[in-house]
C-alpha cells in the first residue's frame, strides 16, 4: 500500500509529540522513493532544518487542504526522533513534505 500522510494526520501532531518526537506518521524505508532516498530539494529542506542550516531557496506552495502550521509541526516532531537512522528520517520527512507542499 502506497505511503500516504493526509492534512488530518499532520494535524493531528499533538504538543507532547512536538516536545519529545514522534515517528508515527515516518514511512517505512520500502515507501519512500528512490529520488527521496539518494536526495532532492524536500530532502535538502528536511536535512537544512535539522541542522539548523540556511534554507535552499525555493518557494513552498502548500497543496490543497494542507497547512503550513501543521507541516512544520509534523517535520519538526520528527526530525527530533531518534528511533529512525538518520538517512531514513530524511528522506521520509522529505518525502512527508513533499505530500504537503510543491518547492519550486
């Protein structure tokens, strides 16, 4: 079955989640594809925040339904997870973001 996160899912990120991580909403290492596995843009994003690098430039528009508020919510919570390995948390909170926004 395909990954799917819908703006319900990513709002359903709770204050506790955001405090000490998550990885409930990660997809498994099977669901992601390959171009979010070796990286893009919504990779170098997700990686960016983790670090605390300078954003790529790029404008995010939000897909329908879809809120700017909760995204960040949801990638933050699981950026701070430590269950997943590093590369894998990337390439799903990037792939996560790419469910949610275009990065143009």
């Amino acid at each position: 079955m395909p990954y799917t996160v819908t703006p319900e899912d990513m709002s359903s990120i709770t204050d506790v989640e955001l405090a000490f991580s998550t990885d409930r909403l990660l997809p498994v290492w099977e669901d992601i594809p390959p171009e979010f596995r070796t990286g893009n843009l919504y990779t170098k994003l997700a990686e960016a925040i983790f670090f605390g690098w300078d954003l790529p430039t790029c404008q995010i528009d939000m897909k329908a339904g879809f809120e700017p508020e909760a995204l960040n919510r949801t990638v933050r919570a699981h950026l701070q997870s430590f269950g997943p390995k590093h590369q894998h948390k990337i390439a799903g909170v990037g792939y996560m973001i790419a469910q949610a926004a275009v990065l143009c």
